[in-house]
C-alpha cells in the first residue's frame, strides 16, 4: 500500500500527528531513544494487546510472565551475555567517534559524503573529477581523509583510478582508495571514518549491556546489568511457572517489555534504538529422542505434516516451523502484506553452536530489508546452562514418558540406548553424555528444548507505519486536485477505530446527541471527538492517524437515530444505526 520510499516522509508524519518524538527533544535529544505521544502510545499499546491476545490469552499452552528489568547479574553470566553480547566497535583517531565495525559502509552510504561521493561516481568515474572533488567539497565533508591531506597520495589515487576506473567503481573501494593510494603492503591499509575519513582503530569487542549499581555503594560487586532480552527471565522462572500454571511440556511462556542495548550506533530512527520493547515467547518441546520413545517415530519436515494443530509426534523441527507459520500469520493479520516481507533462513555457518535453526522475517524497510523478529530453534542450551550455573534442576518429569520406556522392556531400552548413542556420536557428542541423557529419559526425566519467536514492538510499529502510509492525488467534483495522506493501519492496530463529529456545534440538541453517541462509543473503543472545522479538515486529519472509520451526528440522526459513516479507505459514506456501526467495528477488532 505504501507508495513512499523515504523515511523521512514517515518521521514527519509520526511528529507531526504525535506518534513518535525524540527524547529529551527539549535538551537536544537523546540518541538512540525514542518517546511514544499520544496516538504512537495508543498504537503501540495495540500492537502489544494483540501479540498478547494471539500468543498468550487465546491458547491453552502458554502461559503469561512479567519479570523485573533488573536481575541477578548471574543470569547474564549462565545466558553468555557477559561474555559473548558485544558488537565490534572502531574508534576514528580523528574525530574519535565510536561506530560499530560491521556498518561502516551502510553509515558512508547513508552519510553526507557518501551521498556526495556516489554523485561523483554516478557521473562516471573520472580520475580528474575525483581529484576535483577531493580538493574542493571533500576539505568540508572528510577533511582527515588522507587524499585530502596529503597531495601525494592524491596523486597516487588520480594515477590509480585513471589507469583503471573499474577497480574503484564502487563507493567503498573508492573510499577505500583515498586513504590508501600510496600504501603498497596490504597490511598497512586502513579503514578511513565513514564521517570525516580519518583511520579508524581496529576493532574490538563492545558489551552492549548498559551497567548499573543496585544498592547504595557503588562497588563492583553491585554491579547489575538492564535486560537486554526479556527471553532469560522467562528461563530463570520456568520452574516457579511450570509449578504454578498447571502446564506440561510442550507449552510456552510469553513475556513483552523493555529491553536495553547500548546499540554503538543506534540509526534508522527506532529500527536500532537503545532502549526498546521485546514480545517474546519460549515454546519448551520434549526432545526428540522423548517424542520418540512415547511415539514410536518422530515427525519431521519430511511427512509434510498438517501445521494447523500441534501433534503429539511432532519433532523440534515442525515445532519450529509450526511457529514461523505462526508468526507469519500474526504479523499479517497486524496488516502487514505477505509480499512486503520474507523469511531467511540462517545458513549452517551463521547459527549460534547450539541453535539447530533460526528464520529471521525480514521486512522491506525504506532502508532495505532487515530483520522484524526471528524465531529460532534453541534446543536445551538456555535451560541446561542455568540448571549448571545456579545448580537448581531444570529437568520435567513427563508421567508418558516414563510409562513407554516402562513398556518398552529391558532388551528394548538397550536397543533404544544403542541406537542414541550412535546418533549422538554422529552428530560429534559424547557417548556418556548421550547414555546420561537416554537414562533420564527412560525415569521420565529430561531438560525441555525451546523454540523462541522474538519480536521487537518497535520495529514491527515502524514497519505498520511505513506500509500505512499514501499519499492519494484526489481531484474534487470542481476539479481542483490535492493530495490526501492517509494511513492504511489494520482497524485492530489503529490508535483511535472511530471519530465523532457533530455537523454543526451550535445547535444543542444535535450537539448533545453527538455527545452522547461519542460517549457511548468511547467505551468500548479508543474514540476521538472533533468538533472543529469542516466536516472535509475533520476526515483528513483522522486520515493522517489512520481512523477507520468517521461519524458524523447530523439532522438526520435527530429523526431516526442513524449516523453517516465514512470509511477511510475507500471515502465512502453509508448510514447506519449505532448498533449496526458497533457491529461493523465489532467484528473488525475481533482477534
Ligand atoms: P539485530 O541483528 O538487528 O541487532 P538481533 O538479531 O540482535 O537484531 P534479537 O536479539 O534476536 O535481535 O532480538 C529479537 C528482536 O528484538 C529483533 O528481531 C528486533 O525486533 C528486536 N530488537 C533487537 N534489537 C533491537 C534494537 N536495538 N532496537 C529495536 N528493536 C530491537
């Protein structure tokens, strides 16, 4: 439906119509932090409801959980995150601005002097031109890049790209270029600042945990870290959760709220902020061998099962496919179209050791295709790894389980433990660890696997936001044109689902019967009253929040009680009583 490229269309919008503000504006803005006004809030607060809804009210296997920001810092150490969680991250010697190592290409793209580079580029590559621009716009845009610095190196770029203008044809090789054209040794070349094109250090690890103390001393040994996932919570308390919410495995637990990175360089507005909200759900699963023994056979990809309703059989491989559907189907019924977003699945080489798979949906972003939320196949390591750090079991005892390994007999457990073993061992695992783990499971005990679908809220609100909007070139019965925006929001995620207007405000009893209709409506559904202006100002500016549907009381509901509704998409108008427009939007909020 969008029919916009840029998102600076789309930052204007979200404050011109209070959705999205920077924070702290006042002081100048806060980088990488971003404050929901009154109709971001309201929208955001849909989007969390429906998650909600969908992932936890509307099943019978999952269960809710809302955990503190703060937590042991042990937790971070059993999830890996204080090891393991950190961007690399170079510092320019010049302007010493910080910037993560993996995106100093996109920030060159994105920036002034790429963008003034690539123009240079786009004219065709030309030794004399190039040379032009480093003497002349260069000395404001990068004037620590070394062709700008120094002539000699200039003149070894000049020769370089006139003798062969293809080898340097691309923004990041001639970049690349004019820092390096004298240098002949490949280890001494250098990564020139995307901002100002002085040499950048080499990289090294950054913890993106944001630190602080818990307590009145500011020790070490106080230190305490802000979530960056809300996902380790849910491990931590699965025993509390799985004693008190009359659940066995498989079942879920489903956490939303913020969640804290020190992005290194926070950008595309709240794509990568630093302080976020997550949705995210941890879906434990017998392990495949349990499925097996209870079973008789795993289900896999392979039987091209039903996903439609979970199976007893099912392995963690349709388990997580079951969930990629799942989410696919949520973030469609969000309003998001099947075409504007894939799925991608990690390569082997890309997954975290202990992940057997992980998709990411990826959707079209005006600034390319990234990633909206992943759902990923983590076998037991999150729950193995804090059974070991905090010595507290994290094993289920599953009564079926234990009952086939029974039926199953002495020389049938001896098969079953031989062909484990052999199974293990191809897969490179210890035969002990593999007859540890098979002698659990004939006592009905194991660590449960998880499959996780991690959302962030805030992307998936800026990818409703960018696929909302058009802007419509309308031309009105005199044949006058102008251009309507309008935001094409699901009626389920739209800050406000309906707008009352009086037709006039000087009339009273009119006037009173416009209130009392908005009155009785604004229970029910985020309602907006407007009174001011022309009937035609009043639909637009509900247009630019994405109202679906407006009312307008008029002389006629005095007489029979009906009002005139005009839905936003189509700008069509159609009388209905009140009991009829409850109806309509009844059923379009219906999760
Ligand atoms: P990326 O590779 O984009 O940094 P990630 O793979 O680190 O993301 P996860 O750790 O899997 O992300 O987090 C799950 C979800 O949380 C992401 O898919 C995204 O929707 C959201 N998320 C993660 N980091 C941020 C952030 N800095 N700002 C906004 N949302 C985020």
């Amino acid at each position: 439906m969008s029919n916009t490229s840029s998102l600076d269309v789309i930052t204007s919008l979200c404050k011109r119509r209070g959705f999205i503000f920077h924070s702290s504006e006042i002081y100048g803005g806060i980088n990488g932090f971003w404050d929901y006004g009154p109709t971001g809030c309201e929208m955001k607060r849909n989007i969390k409801e429906d998650w909600w809804k969908t992932t936890v009210r509307n099943r019978e296997d999952v269960a809710g959980l809302d955990a503190t920001i703060i937590m042991h810092p042990s937790i971070w150490r059993a999830s890996g995150h204080l090891d393991t969680f950190s961007d690399p991250m170079s510092t320019c010697k010049a302007c010493k601005k910080l910037m993560r190592a993996d995106q100093i290409w996109d920030i060159l793209a994105d920036g002034e002097i790429g963008q003034s580079l690539q123009a240079e580029l786009d004219a065709g590559t030309d030794a004399g031109k190039i040379a032009g621009w480093c003497k002349g716009k260069a000395k404001g845009l990068a004037p620590n890049l070394a062709a700008v610095q120094n002539p000699l190196v200039l003149t070894a770029a000049f020769e370089k790209i006139k003798a062969d203008p293809a080898s340097c044809g691309s923004l990041q090789a001639l970049y690349k270029l004019l820092a390096n054209a004298n240098k002949e040794v490949e280890d001494e070349v250098v990564t020139p600042c995307p901002y100002c094109g002085g040499e950048l250090t080499d990289p090294r690890p950054f913890n993106l945990m944001f630190k602080t103390v818990v307590g009145p001393v500011d020790d070490p040994a106080n230190v305490a870290y802000l979530r960056p996932e809300t996902a380790q919570a849910i491990f931590a308390q699965f025993p509390n959760v799985l004693s008190t919410s009359r659940q066995t495995v498989p079942f879920g637990i489903a956490q939303m709220g913020k969640s804290f990175r020190n992005e290194v360089t926070p950008r595309n507005y709240t794509f990568r902020s630093r302080e976020f909200e997550q949705m995210e759900l941890e879906f434990f699963i017998r392990p495949d061998e349990a499925v097996e023994l209870i079973c008789g056979r795993v289900t896999t990809m392979a039987d091209n099962p039903d996903l439609s309703t979970p199976q007893n059989a099912w392995g963690w491989e349709v388990w997580h496919k079951y969930w990629v559907e799942r989410r696919k189907q949520w973030i469609q019924s969000c309003g998001l179209p099947k075409d504007s977003f894939v799925e991608y699945w990690q390569k082997p080489e890309e997954l975290a050791h202990y992940a057997r798979a992980c998709v990411d949906i990826q959707y079209s972003f005006p600034f390319g295709v990234q990633e909206l939320e992943g759902i990923a196949a983590r076998s037991d390591f999150d729950l193995t790894q804090h059974q070991k750090h905090s010595g507290k079991s994290m094993e289920v005892f599953d009564e079926p389980l234990k009952l086939a390994a029974n039926a199953l007999g002495e020389a049938g457990k001896a098969a079953f433990m031989e062909k484990v073993t052999a199974e293990w061992a191809a897969r490179g695992k210890d035969a002990e660890a593999a007859r540890a783990f098979v002698a659990k499971l004939f006592d009905g005990k194991y660590v449960p696997h998880v499959i996780e679908p991690s959302a962030g809220v805030d992307r998936m609100m800026l990818a409703l936001l960018c696929n909302a909007y058009e802007e419509q070139k309308l031309t009105d019965e005199k044949g006058k044109e102008d251009v309507r925006v309008v935001m094409h929001f699901s009626p389920r995620i739209a800050p406000v689902k309906v707008a009352v207007f009086p037709l006039v405000k000087n009339k009273p009893e009119l006037y009173g019967k416009a209130r009392e209709m908005f009155e009785h409506l604004r229970r029910r559904y985020a309602a907006f009253w407007d009174e001011s202006g022309a009937i035609g100002r009043r639909y637009r500016r509900q247009d630019e929040i994405g109202t679906p549907w407006c009312v307008t009381v008029d002389f006629q509901t005095l007489e029979d009680g009906t009002v005139t509704v005009r839905d936003r998409d189509t700008m069509l108008q159609e009388r209905l009583t009140l009991e009829q427009l409850k109806a309509k939007i009844d059923d379009a909020l219906l999760v």
